[in-house]
C-alpha cells in the first residue's frame, strides 16, 4: 500500500529548503496530510492479472474505465471539506464554484465517480458543464479527494509490460501526466498525481495532444530554474510538462514533491501562454507571486 508518511517526510525535508514559499505551498501540506490519515483499509485493491491488464492496455483502455473502484462519497469528504474551504477564503474568484460543488454533493448529484477522468457521461467534464466549474478546481477536488483510494486500488497491478502502452494518458486511471523524468536511460518516465502511476513514454511527444514533430515541443528557460528543472512545451496545444533530468540531480525527491515544491515554474509558464492539465499553485492561487525559491 502507499506510505504517505514517507511522502510527507520528503515533502517537510522539501520545505525546509523553499522557505520563502512556505504560505502558498501550505495548501499542498493539507493535502499531503490529508492523504496520511486517510484509511486505506476501506479499499481492497484490484486483483486483475497481467493479462486482464493487458487486454484493455491494448485497446488503448485505461484500467479505470473498466474497473472503477466502490468509494463511499463520506469516505473522502473529510479530505475534501477542509481544503474546499481553505481555498475558498484563498481564492475568491473560486468560492461560489466550490459552493456549487458542495450543494450538488450534498444533494447526491456530484459523486466521487464525478471526478473521474473521463469525457463520457458521469465524468469529470461533465462535471464541469454542469455547475460550471473551471477545470483547475474539478482537477483540485479530484486529485485532493482520489489519490489514495486510486493508489491503494491499483496497488496490485502496476506491473506494465513493455511496449503496451503509448498513450500520453495514465494506464491505469486515464489521467493527464503532471511530471515528466529524464532518466539515465535518456528516456522520460510519465508521472500522474491522480492515482500514483507512473509510465515510459516517448521523449519528443507532447503527452497532451499527441503532437511529434521536434519542432512544436520546445524547451521553456524558466527565470529562478536549479539545475536539471525544465519545462517543456508545445506550440500546436500550448500545454507545457515540468520535468527534472535525474541525470543531473540523482538525489532529487518524488515526482510529486518536486512538482508540488516548484510553483515558481508554473507561474513562470502560465505567464508565457501555457497552461497543464493538472491542478498547479498558479491556477489555484494565481496571486500568490511568481518568485523563485530562496
């Protein structure tokens, strides 16, 4: 199962060396904590074989299209009522969406399968047309509220053959990559934060909108960027992946953390035109500044 406790001992290690960034990235820590106390054992995780897994991967399916786990909405309030309010007073441009939010859960009509990744009926953007909800915020509430029920769920079949796989999506939730690792292979490993996957992928390929030409993926130099960071781009979908070159930062934390403790990244993207997919410190607190860390 997922040991959230060892991420929040990366994540405190992280914020001892960004302390001028402490107030913004305090929203992560609630997460993060959040996710620590939540009790696993309320989910018994999918038993499919390799097999079974491999049938949808070829379909080009991800495992949550077909295997969505049973979760209780009051299993995961208790992470989500806190942070919805957190926000709300942070973010006032997003308070009357969440109210929505929490008016239509309340009432049955938002669930946790609401949040799902999905464009079909029931799914997340469904969500958002129905009560009108940014994509960043149902991005927040999903990412806040699912991960560690998706991770515990998918916790005994992360094994994924070579080569079956060559989507830009997750495998196993269908969700949009947050990070991207060049490793010492030279290859980039793919990181979603919605479930804990993490997948191979190919390297001069938007993982958004599938676009390979080596001239539309550009590298974005970021002001305040360490050694290793980067931000790659493209020009057809204007969507931009954070990324770190393990190569030259062997003893770098998590995908997760390093993402979380790098908003100074995104503020630097999102004021150059781009936007991702996945939920960012520059959406959800647009005014909290653009500096890097100290």
């Amino acid at each position: 199962m997922p040991d959230y406790a060892a991420l929040c001992t990366e994540w405190d290690g992280i914020l001892a060396r960004r302390r001028s960034m402490g107030s913004a990235l305090a929203l992560w820590t609630a997460v993060l904590q959040g996710w620590r106390n939540w009790d696993d054992r309320t989910v018994t995780p999918l038993g499919w074989t390799v097999e079974e897994c491999r049938q949808r991967w070829e379909r080009e399916v991800p495992l949550l299209a077909d295997a969505a786990p049973p979760i209780a909405p009051e299993s995961i309030e208790h992470l989500l009522g806190p942070l919805m309010e957190r926000l709300a007073v942070v973010n006032g441009t997003a308070a009357a969406a969440l109210s929505r939010f929490a008016v239509a859960w309340d009432e049955g009509l938002a669930s946790p399968a609401s949040l799902y990744p999905s464009s079909g009926k029931g799914g997340v953007v469904s969500l958002q047309d129905e009560l009108d909800m940014p994509a960043y915020l149902t991005g927040f509430l999903a990412h806040a509220g699912l991960r560690p029920v998706l991770d515990a769920w998918f916790s005994r079949v992360r094994a994924l053959p070579e080569g079956v796989w060559d989507r830009g999506c997750c495998p196993w939730c269908g969700g949009m990559p947050s990070w991207g690792d060049l490793m010492k292979d030279g290859n980039v490993l793919l990181s979603c934060h919605l479930c804990g996957g993490a997948w191979p992928a190919t390297r001069l390929r938007c993982p958004f909108c599938d676009v390979g030409q080596s001239k539309d993926m550009l590298p974005l130099v970021a002001k305040g960027a360490e050694q290793g960071y980067f931000v790659g781009t493209c020009r057809t979908c204007r969507g931009y992946l954070k990324g770190l070159d393990r190569r030259e930062r062997w003893n770098a934390a998590s995908p997760l953390v390093e993402d979380w403790a790098s908003p100074h990244l995104d503020w630097y993207a999102v004021r150059a035109g781009y936007h991702r997919p996945t939920p960012s410190l520059a959406q959800l607190l647009p005014d909290a500044g653009e500096g890097p860390p100290a």
